[in-house]
C-alpha cells in the first residue's frame, strides 16, 4: 500500500487543556456518530446505496482516531498501527470504488472542523485559556494531517490495484465468493474488480478435460478462475445464456455443469452441488450431455450429498438384496424402487418397467421373502426409499462398490466364526 | 305297324341302355372320389380304393390320428402353492419360444412374454430369459430336481436359478377317437398303435382308445418291419402317420393314408388330416365302393338283357321302351346313391 508516513510526535498538552480532553472522554462514541453522520450529509459521493459497508468504516475510522486523541492527549500508552491501517484502508476502499480522491479530503476536512468545533465548545464550556485551546487546535492539526496522509496512501495503494490488475482481482473476488467471504470482502474485490455482484447469482462447473482452461477473455461477463479443472464460473443469472454460449464456442468438447440462481451467499454451495453434477455424471447417474442443466437433477445432487451415509446405509438396509445374484439384484431393487416410488398396481407397475404383470407378483413375493415384515415399517420404508433412489442408478451403471463391500465383509465375518480348526491328525494325537 | 314298334322299341331300348353300361363304372367312379372329397378324402384311382376295401389291420401313428396332434398340460404342481400362476406365466412364456409338442402344449399355459437369449438343448429342455429373469424348463434332473413317476411327461421349471415346480404333459385324446376305434373294428379293420412314447404312456392312451394292440417307443426305423410282419400274418396292412417319420412304414403298406399335400402315388389315399374318424370314413367308403361295384354290373346286365328280350318279344312298344329305361336309370341311380349315404 505504499510507504507510511513516521508517526508524528507525541502530543503534549497543559493540564487544562488535558481536563478538557478528559471530559470528552466518556462521549467519544456518540461524538465520533455525529461527525460521522455529518460527513456522510455532506460528503454524498461517500454515501451511495450500496456503500454501506464503506460507511461503516468511515465510522470505524473516526472514532478509532477519537479514541487514540484522547488516550495520547492524557498520556497513556498508545499504538498508532492499528488506527492507521483503518485510515489506509478507507483509502484503499474509495480507490477501489473508483471515487475521487477528493471525496477523502472533503470527509477529512469536514471531520476536523467538527472536531474542532466541538473542542471548541468544550473548551467555552471549561474557560480553557487561549494558549491551551492552541495548543489543542495543533494537536488535532497534527494528527489529522497523520491521517489524511495515511488515507493517501490507501488511495494509491487502491488505485494502482484498480488500474493495474483488473484480472486478478476478479480472480480474488470469485475465490471471496467461492469461500463465502463476508460482504465487506466480497464489496472491495468486487469494487477492485469492476464487477458489479447481482443479487442473484448462477454458478457453472466446467470439465475442461484435455480441452485446457476457459480463457477469462471468452467470458468477458463472468468471473471464472483457470487453472484447475472443474474450472468455476460465475456470472449474473441474466447472463447465463449469453456465458454458456460463449463457453461453448470456446471449448466445444467440454461439459459444464449450471447450478440453478441464487444469491450470492449460496455461492460455496453452488459450487459444491455443481461439481457433484459433473461427478454423477462420471458415475453415470447423471445423462452425459454437454451442458447439464443442475436443476433437473436436483434430487440426485441431494441424494448423493453424503456419499458415506448412504454406503452405511446400503449396506444396512439392502443385506437382503446384496445376497441375490447380479441379475435378481438388479431386477428386484428396480422393481421395489418404483413400487416404492409409486405404490401403483401390479399391471401399472408392469408397464413401467415394460414387463409382465406376473412378472411383477413374482418379483414383488420374492422382495417379501427377502425383506419380511420390514416393508410394514414406515421409518424403514422412507430410509429404503432413499438409499434405494441414491444406489440403484449406481449399480445400473456399473458401480460393484456395495457388493465388493458387503462380500468382503460377509467373508470376514465368517473366518471369525469358524475357528481354525486343528488338524485330524493332530486331534488324533 | 308291330314290327315297325317293335324294331323301334329295340333301337330306342339299345339306345338308353348301351350308354347307360358303357358309363356306369366311369360314374361311380366320379361319384367315390367326389364324395371322398367331401369327406377330405383324396382317393387317386379306383384301384387304390379297392385295397382299401381289403385292409383289415389298421397301423396308425399316435400323433394326429386318436390324438389331435398336440399335447396337453395335464398337471401343475408348483413347489410353493403361491407360485402356481408364477409357474404358468414364467414356463407359458418360454414354451413360446419353441416348436416341439411339448413346449407348445406349455404355451398355453401363458401369453407371450418378452423372453431373450432363448437356448434348445436337445434332448433336456429349453432355457431363456423371461422379463430379465433366467427360466429354464426341461427334464427335472437337469434342473436340479427329482423325477416324477407317472403318466404323461413331466417337466421341471427353474426361475431365478431356483427350482419351483412341476409341469406335465400328455396327449390330447379326440373326444370322438373311441367311438371312431369301435366303428372301425366292427367294420373288421383292427387297429394297431404305434407311438414314440414310453410303454406306461403308449398302453394308457391305447386302453383310452379301445385299441387291444400297442407298440410303445417304436422308432420310425422299426414301424415298416412291424407292418411286414402283420403282413406275414396274412394281415393286409394300412399305415396312418404323419411323414417323414412314417415313410418307411408307408411304403411298405398295402395302403399308405397320409396328410402329405400333392400328387400322390398309386395305394395313397390323401386326407386333410389323419383324424381316426377320418380314417374310418376312407374304409367306409371303400367298402361301400366295393359293394355298390360288385353289385351294379349283374343289376345293369339283368336290365338290359331283360329290356331287350322283352322288346324283341314284341311287348315293349316304343314309348315303354323309354319307360322301362327311364326305370332302369333309377335303379341303377339308387345303387349308386347308397355311396353318398
């Protein structure tokens, strides 16, 4: 942020003028509100509808300084770093913005004179005698002269950032967002950036494979991040038509992955659901099309939110089945999933699955002697439901993790029940 | 004026009558094969007709002739008593799939199915994949389960690679053949089964049918010396049965009655079909051929001898000349009409 100017020389004030300070004290808070408020009825340029969290620096700011005033004027051990990094970064924030600097000296200059127009009062009010109330006048002189250089070099530090690398700072601001980053982050990236953030929010996983990355320039709308694979893209929800294009006519063999709208907190969980899309589609769950469009896909995303729970739950609750062959396997769980799913008739549930009515009295008596009267039990029911909508499009697409498993499992258990047996001859001896 | 009448009389009376004998045989003749015809017979010549007339032992192979040809399913048991209409449905479906009499008599059991990766294993059975779910159907011990004693053939039926019960099968007896058998002894043509199936199965269908004679598990190769040596009995032998598996026994007959389409040889009678009620009709009619044959040359003879001598005497004059002829058609009308009854 540039080179900070030394800190100034420690204040020494008469004791008078110290009494005076010291009734201050107590009303820095409520002091430091009024100058605040005042600079921004004054300042307008410092006071936009979306500069909320600039205002409240603004304040944080003042009343720091305030503070630190008071605490120098009476004595005590001070640290100047931390008020001086507030007043750097008010700096660095306007620069951000693309404010004018001017704006800054017209805030400093107007939170001086009401300073001093209060001490002054004060100082009327406690019959301070002109040299002391000098003596205070260059005080703040100086120490508001401190802090405008600090706020100075801020605005440089911002300015030069804002002008020299746009692209990296979008490149930060996508990370914010990606990381959940709290709004005064996210405002400064995005004011660095020159992006505005809408209040909604759609967010793309690109595969780019062997295609390599999505140039930033192909998105000119969008904020994306090169570099790794999937590649995250974000861009305004009205825009998504427009970024999918481009991102198309860019990489014409790539599959990208659009996450429905939302706002910009939702960003991270956008994030997580899309590339879990572009997962289920390697895991065949998901149609592998070029653009999949998340929302219609919405429950398996949810449904393969906790992929351990649901191998727990698989091997728990689908034991019956995993002692069927690979064929009744598959058979018997499509057919209990869709009655489960549907509760229709037998013939109804036949021409879904394109199959004989028999056939399906058949497969429904053999679910029965598998699973009994568990099918009575409603809890047990809902669970197979959703373990069984999560895994059965797992196995279809050739997944064997939960038989290896469970056949592993099976075989370990039974050489814990068989001891080792000695040998014939042995016993004979 | 008598000799005159009387001249008359005699060309008019040789003018009705020579036609009428020149073309009674050619007519009955037509008459047989056009009501042999009505009654699905195809009888290529006189002479064939009249080894028919002859035949005493009757050969007939069980399919088609006291059976319709096909069999039935005549038991189900399903291992679980809830699995009756799985076992139907799943065996139904597969019988479909495949042409021997035992599978088609399954597939009525049940419609059609979506069945896949159907295999014939000779000798065994049949297997495939019904609605994704492996079937098999075929000699028990091949499924993995016990033989059945008893009648009929019995079949094993394994879904999902586990057993779930019994099919059997028999044959499909006509509802007339009996009746058909009795009609045919009392006509002295004596029948003699011949059958591929076992001896249980051969003498059960025979003692259902009123046949005293039965030859169970006879080869096609077997059935020819059968008939040469009811024939070395003095039997005059006919053989019914579907070809090609009959062709030996056939050519070796003294009358070969077969459903084969197209020209036949001489000693074949062709049929529509080898029902037995059929095959009584072919003896049947031959017999009343030969009666109606034997009886028709002396009758026409003793009227034209009669007609002429009466003329020659003077007493026929032309008019009952025409009369008298007119007569002697009718008789000879009446023989020929006893072979349509």
């Amino acid at each position: 942020m540039g080179e900070a100017a030394p800190t100034p020389e420690r204040i020494e004030l008469p004791g008078s003028a110290q009494w005076m300070i010291s009734s201050l004290e107590r009303e820095v808070r409520s002091v430091a509100e009024g100058v605040a408020e005042q600079v921004r009825a004054t300042v307008p340029g410092l006071d936009g509808p979306g500069d909320e969290p600039l205002r409240q620096l603004v304040f944080t700011a003042i009343h720091n300084a305030m503070r630190l005033f008071v605490d120098e004027s009476l004595g005590r051990e001070i640290n100047y770093t931390p008020v001086e990094d507030l007043f750097r970064k008010l700096g660095y924030r306007v620069a951000a913005l693309g404010r004018d600097e001017e704006l800054i000296a017209q805030g400093m200059t107007l939170a001086v004179r009401e300073l001093t127009s209060e001490l002054q009062v004060r100082a009327a009010e406690n019959e301070l005698s002109a040299g002391a109330l000098n003596a205070v006048n260059d005080a703040v002189t100086t120490f508001a002269t401190h802090l405008t250089r600090q706020v100075e070099v801020g605005y440089q530090a911002g300015a030069q950032a804002r002008s020299s690398d746009t692209g990296l700072a979008r490149i930060r601001l996508l990370t914010a967002l990606l990381a959940g980053a709290d709004d005064d982050e996210i405002e400064a990236q995005a004011a660095v950036a020159g992006w505005e953030v809408p209040e909604s929010l759609t967010l793309i996983a690109v595969d780019t494979g062997d295609e390599g990355a999505l140039p930033a320039e192909a998105c000119p709308a969008a904020l994306t991040r090169p570099g790794r694979s999937p590649q995250p893209v974000i861009c305004a929800t009205a825009d998504v038509e427009q970024t999918v294009a481009a991102l198309r006519a860019a990489l014409p063999h790539t599959r990208a992955a659009v996450c429905w709208p939302g706002p910009r907190e939702d960003a991270p969980d956008a994030w997580t659901w899309a590339t879990r899309a572009l997962d289920l589609v390697r895991a065949r769950v998901i149609p592998a099309r070029p653009v999949i469009d998340c929302t219609m896909f919405r429950t398996e995303i949810w449904l393969h939110a906790e992929p351990v729970l649901r191998r727990q739950l698989a091997q728990e609750l689908l034991q019956p089945l995993f002692t069927e062959t690979e064929n009744s396997r598959e058979i018997l769980s499509e057919t209990l999933l869709v009655w489960l799913e549907t509760r229709d008739s037998a013939p109804a549930i036949a021409a879904k699955l394109g199959v004989h009515p028999q056939t399906v009295r058949y497969r429904w008596k053999r679910i029965n002697e598998l699973f009994g009267d568990s099918l009575h039990d409603s809890d047990f029911v809902t669970q197979l439901l959703l373990v069984l909508k999560a895994s059965v499009p797992l196995w279809i697409a050739g997944d064997q993790s939960d038989f290896e498993r469970f056949a592993s499992r099976r075989a370990a258990e039974q050489a814990q029940v068989e001891p080792e047996s000695p040998d014939e001859d042995d016993a004979d001896d | 004026m008598t000799d005159l009448n009387g001249t008359t009389g005699v060309a008019g009376l040789i003018a009705v009558t020579v036609p009428l004998l020149t073309f009674v045989l050619p007519l009955l003749t037509w008459i047989t094969r056009s009501r042999g015809r009505s009654l699905g017979i195809d009888v290529p010549d006189v002479k064939t007709l009249q080894s028919a007339a002859t035949i005493d032992t009757l050969v007939i192979d069980r399919w088609g002739t006291v059976t319709t040809g096909d069999l039935r399913v005549t038991a189900v048991e399903p291992l679980d008593p809830e699995n009756d209409r799985n076992l139907r449905w799943f065996a139904g479906a597969l019988g479909h799939e495949a042409a021997d009499p035992v599978a088609r008599a399954i597939a009525r059991l049940a419609t059609r199915g979506r069945v896949r990766n159907v295999d014939q294993h000779p000798g065994v059975g049949i297997s495939g994949s019904v609605d994704r779910h492996p079937v098999r159907v075929g000699h028990p011990p091949w499924v993995g389960m016990d033989e059945r004693p008893g009648l009929g053939r019995t079949v094993g039926v394994e879904v999902d690679n586990r057993p779930i019960g019994y099919l059997t099968v028999a044959d499909e007896v006509r509802e007339h053949a009996s009746g058909s058998v009795v009609r045919l002894v009392d006509d002295g043509v004596t029948p003699v089964l011949v059958s591929d199936d076992n001896a249980a199965n051969t003498e059960d269908l025979a003692h259902r049918c009123g046949i005293d004679e039965w030859h169970p598990e006879t080869a096609p190769e077997k059935r020819a010396r059968l008939v040469v040596e009811l024939q070395e009995r003095g039997r005059r032998v006919a053989v019914a049965g579907p070809r090609p598996d009959n062709d030996e026994a056939l050519a070796a007959a003294d009358l070969a009655l077969t459903d084969a389409t197209g020209p036949l040889d001489p000693g074949t009678v062709g049929l529509v079909d080898l029902d037995v009620q059929r095959l009584h009709s072919v003896f049947r009619l031959a017999r009343k051929t030969s009666r109606v044959r034997s009886l028709l040359r002396p009758v026409a003879a003793a009227l034209g001898l009669l007609g002429l001598g009466l003329a020659l005497a003077g007493v026929l004059p032309p008019l009952a000349a025409v009369g008298y002829a007119v007569v002697s058609g009718v008789v000879i009308g009446a023989l020929l009409a006893g072979l349509v009854r």
